[in-house]
C-alpha cells in the first residue's frame, strides 16, 4: 500500500463547541481545512461542517448518522477526538453542598466510564474502517494529564481544609485508556498508513477561580497555566501529516508537572 500523500486537508474534530475544539476549528479553518465538527451541540464556525450528534448514545440512528459522516470523506483524513463526558470544575451537584466527596457513587462512576469508552471506541472504530478505505489517516487522542498521574488534591483545597472541587474518579479512569488506544491503533494499522498519538494536556482552563489560581501557583513549576495557543499549533502539525513515524505514543504538554 502507497504512503499517505503528503497533505490532509480534512478534519473531523468530536468536542467541536468545546473550549479546545472551538479553537482548533476555528485554527484549521484559517489554514484550509475543511473541518467536520461533531458535538452534543452545535458550533459557532460558519465555514465548518456541524453535526449535532450524542456520541455516547448507542442509539441506531445516532450511529447511523456518525457512518454516514465518515462515508462522506473519500481521501485521507485527520481525526481529533476531544469529546468527553466530565463535571465541569467548580460544578457542584447540588447548591446545599458545602464539601465536595473525595469519591462518585458507584452508579454514577460506571456510567460516566462506560459513556467515555463507548465514544472513544465508537469514534476510532469508525474512523479507522474509512482510513482503511481512503489509504490512511492520523487520529489525535486527546487525553489528558490525568489519565496518567492522579490529580494534585491540592489544587482544590480552600484555606480551611474543605474543597471547592474535585476532578471525579471516572475522569481520570477514563482518560487512562487513552495511551493504550493509541498502541492498539499503532500495533495493528501502521502498516496501513493509520498512525495515533495520544496527547496529555495539563491546566488549560479559562477564566480559573481565584482559589484554583492560587493554589496552582503554589504547586506548579513555572506559575503559567496552559497554553491553548500551543496545543493547538501542536494539534494542527500532528493533523498535518507532517511526522510519518510519530504513532502508538504519548505526549506530555505539562509545563514540567510531572517532573517533580
């Protein structure tokens, strides 16, 4: 089988109304692309293609519509996967709580797992069957720091010892098979031009709580949140096709985070 052509021009970008996907789709419009965006809600970019599609549901027509999608691409393409189902920080369950539990419910833990892996597996299975069919393609993991060291507790903390949030179990155990996806990929469809990188970002938040500002200046190495800017220029060369033996890997974008 040839190698990829040397350009990609379409992506297809899942979490595209989110705080990452938003900006990748409006940076790989700048640069060409024709982007394909899929999210539980509809995106803001007028030259991107939109579906509005719950990528955790297993409902038949849901994933009739996501086949659909993926038949509509006849050339090598790009795919980040940045949807994931996750409390947002500093979202509370109920307004009463004072504290936060260090740990979910048993029910509601498996059901945000199962969610989480049935989109990721969902999404590369069905990208993967069109990569084989239009000779390759690069799927971008969009993992996090969290899938694989636990998070500092106390980021969360407020003076008195309560905390103000708490990234949940199910997140982190979500984003840990993110290393392993992109090794199945890499092991059994590189010889068919289909390379996956997982990528580990670490404290890309907007507009931080004075309390999570305050206590990330106090942990971190160099005081600078992360760069939504650099992720993305990252994103856009991995999507590019522009690193032919860069698969089965993970990249840590941490500021030194986990160097201590």
């Amino acid at each position: 089988m040839s190698k990829i052509n040397n350009t990609i021009n379409t992506v297809v970008i899942t979490g595209s109304s989110g705080l990452i996907g938003e900006e990748l789709t409006k940076e790989f419009l700048n640069k060409g692309f024709r982007c394909i965006g899929i999210d539980i809600s509809p995106g803001k970019e007028d030259k991107a293609e939109y579906h509005v599609l719950d990528l955790s549901s297993n409902n038949d027509l849901e994933q009739s519509r996501l086949s659909e999608i993926f038949k509509s691409i006849d050339e090598p393409f790009s795919l980040v996967h940045a949807a994931g189902k996750d409390f947002k920080l500093g979202e509370k369950k109920e307004s009463n709580v004072d504290n936060y539990d260090l740990m979910e419910e048993p029910i509601e833990f498996i059901n945000t797992v199962k969610d989480n892996l049935f989109m990721t597996y969902s999404i590369i299975f069905k990208s993967v069957k069109r990569m084989e069919k239009v000779n390759g393609g690069n799927i971008i993991l969009l993992g996090s720091l969290y899938g694989n060291v636990a998070p500092n507790i106390n980021l969360y903390k407020n003076d008195d010892e309560s905390f103000f949030a708490m990234k949940p179990f199910s997140y982190s155990i979500s984003k840990s098979t993110f290393p392993m996806f992109a090794k199945l990929i890499a092991s059994r469809y590189s010889s068919r031009n289909i390379r996956c990188i997982n990528l580990e970002p670490h404290a890309i938040i907007k507009n931080p709580s004075k309390e999570f500002k305050r206590n990330f200046e106090r942990l971190s190495l160099n005081n600078e949140f992360g760069s939504l800017e650099e992720l993305t220029r990252l994103i856009i060369m991995l999507a590019s096709n522009k690193l032919h033996y860069l698969t089965g890997t993970s990249i840590s974008i941490d500021g030194g985070w986990t160097s201590i």
